[in-house]
C-alpha cells in the first residue's frame, strides 16, 4: 500500500506534464471541430465562393478597362502615323518647290533699271538721232500732238516712266484644308495646309494655320467649314487668343454641308488671327477640300 501511492502520485504528475505539452492550435483545431456545425461551414464555404466571384468580377472589370485603354492608344497611333505621313509628304512638296524656285531664280536675267523719256522734240537729251534711242533707252516722239492728252507735257520737258508690279500694301492670302482632321478637341487650330495665294505682305504660316499681321489696318477675313451629314462642329476665329467671330456647321441631315463667315477688324502690326476648335458633336470630322480660309488687308 506504500509503495501504490507514490507511483500513482507520479502518474498523476506525468499526466499534467503531457497535457501541458499538448500544441494549442490542435487544442483549437479540436474544438472548432466539435463546435462547428454543417451548416455553419456551408455558410462559410458560401461566403468564400462569393468572395472569389467578386475578385473574379473586379479582375474582368479591370481587364475590359485595360483593353479599352489599349484600343484607344492604338487608335492615337494610327492618326499619329497618317499625321506623320501627311507632314511627310507635305516637306517633299515644299522641298519640290523650293528647288524649283530656285531653278527659276537662276534662270531669270535681272532687268535694268531703264528710264524711258518722251521728248517732244523729236530728239533725244543728249542729241542723238531717233536711230540711236533702242541703243541709248531713249523714246522720242515726233510731235504734241501724237500725245494723249492726259499725258502731254511741255515743250522740252522729259517724263520718266518706270515699271510697275505688285504693291507691297497689297496683303491677301487663301488657303485650303487638304487633309481630314478627325475628332478634334477643343481650342484644336485648324490648320489649312495648301496655299493658293499668300502675297504682298501676307503672311500666313501654312504649319501653324497663323496669320501674322504686317502691316496695321483694317483686315477682312473669311473662313469655311465642311462637315459630314449628321454631325455639326463649332469654330472661333480668334485674334491673339480673343474669339472675334464664331461659326456653326452641320445639320441634322443625311447630306454634308461647307457654311462660312466673315469678319471686318482693324489689326495692328504683328496680331496674329487663326481659326480653333470651339466644340462639335460625337464623331464629327472637319473635312478636306471645301475648307478654306482668306484674309486681305482693305
């Protein structure tokens, strides 16, 4: 009986000791176990179904949105390239016609600056006989009366005629648009790119679709837009960034349709005037060719 004793007293405390050492998540792997009901892991098994379809939600959302990001740039691309490509042929046209500008001016005799003098005498100022005039530049003419009467001087007085040509106050431009320009935002310039006139003292930049005044006055300038059926564009004219005109085109028709306007103002030396973009509809196009802009000075 002495010695069941102390044996089951080291029982007991090895028992204890075990327990002790036992891992607590097996302790809790065991309950929940015991505690958890089907019903309780159907709704939690449930709960983690709806979370992974909304994670798969989000991810397809997500790729939708980043696929559309990739369709746009490769539509930016594309006008990106047919830009390039019309700025391209554009510099082998102007290249074209610079060289033959230049053969041109090779191939021109400078004229002498000749004055020409009508003597009514019948001889020329420095005595030579009507024989000799192709040779010294000289016109006589043999009496007063040959003259026209606005023209008639008097007797022994010589008249200088010299040659004319393009005034330089004359300031005149037109140019067309030759090129679509696809969805344009707003404040887009509208560059018209092919010159038929630019004289005088006109000076308009056919890269930058900017007029720059030269000399002040009272300027006249016009501009049309062309627009496919269906759709309707809104454009400014603008002079150094103040609206002085504004222009609406387009119907809601199945025919397209150019309309222009005009505007009258006094500019001083170096404005600048140019058309832009001031809003328009989904999808609508400044078409080529019926899309002009002129300006001359009054």
């Amino acid at each position: 009986m002495s010695i069941i004793r102390p044996v089951m007293r080291m029982l007991c405390v090895l028992a204890a000791t075990t327990a002790y050492m036992i891992p607590d998540t097996m302790v809790n792997a065991v309950s929940i176990h015991q505690t958890t009901t089907p019903t309780d892991q159907l709704a939690m098994l449930t709960k983690q179904r709806n979370d992974l379809e909304n994670m798969h939600s989000n991810d397809a959302n997500e790729i939708s949105r980043l696929n559309q990001k990739v369709e746009e740039l490769q539509r930016f691309r594309i006008v990106d390239l047919e830009r390039t490509s019309m700025l391209t042929r554009r510099i082998e046209e102007l290249e074209r016609k610079r060289d033959d500008d230049v053969q041109a001016a090779n191939n021109i005799t400078p004229a002498k600056d000749e004055a020409l003098y009508h003597n009514i005498s019948g001889a020329t100022p420095d005595g030579t006989t009507r024989k000799d005039e192709a040779r010294s530049a000289y016109v006589s003419q043999s009496s007063p009366e040959s003259r026209d009467s606005s023209s008639r001087i008097q007797y022994g007085r010589y008249r200088r005629v010299t040659r004319t040509g393009v005034s330089n106050d004359v300031v005149a431009f037109h140019v067309i648009l030759t090129h679509t320009i696809s969805d344009p935002s707003t404040n887009h310039p509208v560059i018209y790119d092919h010159v038929i006139t630019n004289t005088g003292g006109a000076s308009y930049n056919a890269y930058t679709g900017v007029f720059t005044c030269t000399q002040p006055g009272v300027h006249v300038f016009s501009w049309s837009i062309f627009e496919a059926g269906h759709h309707y564009i809104f454009t400014d004219l603008v002079r150094n960034n103040a609206v002085i005109g504004s222009a609406q085109t387009g119907q809601d028709t199945g025919f397209s349709i150019a309309s222009s306007a005009t505007v009258t103002v006094h500019l001083e030396g170096g404005d600048v005037v140019w058309v832009r973009v001031n809003g328009h509809g989904a999808g609508s196009d400044i078409l080529p060719n019926l899309s002009m802009f002129t300006g001359f000075r009054l």
